[in-house]
C-alpha cells in the first residue's frame, strides 16, 4: 500500500503503541510523522513503515498545506486527528 503525507495511521510497534499520527513525509521505508501532541512537527518522529497500520484515514487539509510547502502547526495537527476521531467514534 502506497503512503502519502496527510495520512492518518496508527502505530503498532515502540514507545508510541496505539496512537494515532499523521504522516509528514515519506523517505524510502521510513515515514515521518507527529501527532501534535507528544511529537510536535518540530520534532517528528522517524518510523519505519511496517510498524504502522495504513489505509485509517487521510486529511486533505494537511496533505494541502504540505504539498503547497506550507508549514503545519500542532493545532491543526491536534484538531485534524480529533476530527477524524470523532468519526470514527
């Protein structure tokens, strides 16, 4: 399965277990992604693609901002993912 930024995706493996990221960037079989929170775009987490669950959802928004090379805030971060939450309920 392919990943683009602006995907949302779920960790299944290290110290971040069962959280939820959005996907900044992509380099080879690693991922960058943050969640606003914990990790802060400033310091994006570096992870290894088959330690996340793909396919959960996709935020236009970020993906947007991203490819316009415009810079993401953790607030859009926290409320894109709180958004996708409330969906998915």
């Amino acid at each position: 399965m392919e990943v683009f930024p602006g995907d949302i995706v779920y960790s299944k493996a290290g110290r971040d277990k069962n959280g939820y990221f959005v996907i900044m960037s992509v380099d080879g079989e690693y991922a960058y992604i943050c969640d606003g929170r914990k990790r802060k775009t400033d310091s994006q987490k570096r992870k290894k693609i088959k330690h996340l669950e793909l396919g959960i959802g996709h935020s236009q928004y970020i993906e947007k901002k991203l490819l316009a090379g415009e810079k993401v805030t953790n607030a859009e971060l926290r409320r894109e993912l709180y958004e996708y939450n409330q969906k998915e309920g």
